[in-house]
C-alpha cells in the first residue's frame, strides 16, 4: 500500500487510536440531539436475527446515580458523568412481540444470555464509539454486577432483562485525560489463523512486556492476580452474578444460585 493510502487509511480510524476510558468529567451536559443521536448510533449495530435483545435504562435520577455508584464500588465517575447509561440484555420485549403475535415464545436462558449479551455488547460500543466520535469520554462500568441482582430491582427489570454494564459518558476534564493510551497484548496474541496456537511461555512472557505500561511500579499480574486469582474480585462477583440471573429468570443452572 502507498505511504499515503496507509496515511490516510490510519487517520480514518483515529477515534480508536484516540480512545482511553475516561474517569474525570467536567460538570457539563450533552445536548439532547447529542444523547438522541448517540443513541440512535447505537441501534445501527448489527442485531442477531433483526432481535434486538438489549435496553438501555438512562439514569438521569441523582440519587439513583449515587446508589449506583455506591453500589459498583464507589465509582465517583459514575456520580460526575453527564449521562449514565445502564446496558441491559433484553428478551423480555422479544417475548411480548412473539407473544403480541400469538406465538409461543421459546427461548431457553443460555440462548438468551449467548445472544443478548453479544447483541447488547455491541450496541453499548457503537454508542461508546458515537460518544467518542462526538468528541466527549466514556468509561464501562462491570462494577455494576458487584450488586447486580439489587440493581435489578431498583430498575424494576422485568424477568427476561439482565444489567450487563454500565456507561458513563461525557465532556473529558481536559487536565485529567490519560496522557498516554493502555497497552494491549501483542497482535498475535489474540489473532490465530485457522486454527486456536496455543501459548507458550515466551508468547506469554510477551503479553507482560507489552503490559507493563499499564502498572509502572509493578507488573500486569498484580492487576490480574487482584482481579482473577483465588479470592479476587471475579471469584466474589460469581454467587451475586447466579443470584441476578436467577431472579431475572435467566439462569441456565438455578441450583447454582445461593441466598445472600
Ligand atoms: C465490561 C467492562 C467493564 C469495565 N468496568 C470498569 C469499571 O467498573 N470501572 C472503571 O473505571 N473502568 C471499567 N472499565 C474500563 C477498563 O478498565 C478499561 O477499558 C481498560 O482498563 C482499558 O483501558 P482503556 O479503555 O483506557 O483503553 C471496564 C471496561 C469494560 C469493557
């Protein structure tokens, strides 16, 4: 490819170079029209079978905000941001349709959850993508599954309608955007050709290398130990996790989930 086809093909996809989650806001709105087209960016995502299995529950609500930010661990963020979305997967409105029609809807929870976390996935990015793209920040927020079955309630989720995530969105405090992006692992760590390669000790000792701008003073692991060894975070979120797909009625193994 030409220097400048390559030039011109790399200033295209600026937004993705540009991207950091943002976690300082300046106090300011987002115009309506803003909100709506974000939005309506959203749904342009690519939808299994037309479904469209995913809501989004705006929280405008201060208070409601703060509990929510209490809730995900003291998110300040989630308290600052000019819109704060909760991503929810949604089945339940696809049962009403098929139901409206006089079919009998039949959808087992692991087909739900399959479907609907990846349709609502991908709709969260493009309104991520479309906030980004307009200029303001944006941070997911897993810290919500901390209290997800709790949170269920609080947004009177219907059965058939699961939090996933939420998204914070809006103006960036220009003195407190990260300098510099978040490493990732190498290329070829996550892109195999025609078969899964399995890692060997040198591909995984790379994977750190690449990392460890992430945690100047120590390394990746310690992010990762924190999160995803014995006794992590991850490790707690996985009875909360079972109660809330239990009580939105879309847990695929019920026994699993426990009384808090
Ligand atoms: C599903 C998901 C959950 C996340 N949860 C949180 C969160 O609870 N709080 C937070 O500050 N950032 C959260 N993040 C942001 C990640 O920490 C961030 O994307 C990652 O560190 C890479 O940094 P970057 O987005 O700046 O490139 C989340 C991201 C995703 C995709």
């Amino acid at each position: 490819m030409a220097v400048d086809a390559r030039e011109d093909a790399y200033a295209r996809l600026a937004v993705f170079w540009r991207h950091r989650s943002i976690r300082h806001y300046l106090p300011e709105p987002i115009p309506p029209e803003h909100v709506e087209w974000m939005l309506l960016a959203a749904q342009r995502a690519s939808t299994d079978a037309t479904a469209q299995m995913y809501s989004f529950i705006r929280v405008t609500d201060p208070a409601l905000r703060d509990r929510i930010a209490t809730w995900s661990g003291n998110q300040e963020h989630i308290r600052t941001c000019a819109e704060f979305f909760v991503v929810c997967l949604d089945v339940y409105r696809l049962r009403r349709l098929v139901e409206h029609r006089g079919g009998v809807f039949d959808m087992g929870p692991r087909v739900a959850l399959l479907f609907g976390i990846i349709d609502a996935a991908l709709a969260a990015e493009n309104l991520a993508l479309a906030a980004e793209l307009l200029g303001y920040g944006v941070c997911f927020i897993g810290g919500i599954q901390a209290q997800a079955d709790r949170l269920a309630r609080e947004l009177t989720l219907p059965a058939g309608v699961l939090p996933l995530c939420g998204l914070c969105v809006g103006v960036p405090d220009p003195t407190k955007v990260p300098d510099r992006p978040r490493p990732r692992v190498p290329l070829q760590a996550v892109v195999h050709e025609n078969s899964y390669r399995p890692y060997t000790a040198n591909d995984l000792e790379a994977c750190y290398e690449h990392m460890q701008a992430i945690a100047p003073q120590g390394d990746w692991y310690a992010i990762l130990r924190r999160y995803f060894a014995a006794g992590g975070f991850m490790a707690r979120r996985e009875a909360v996790v079972a109660r809330a797909w239990q009580q939105q009625g879309l847990d695929p193994c019920p026994s699993d989930a426990q009384e808090e």
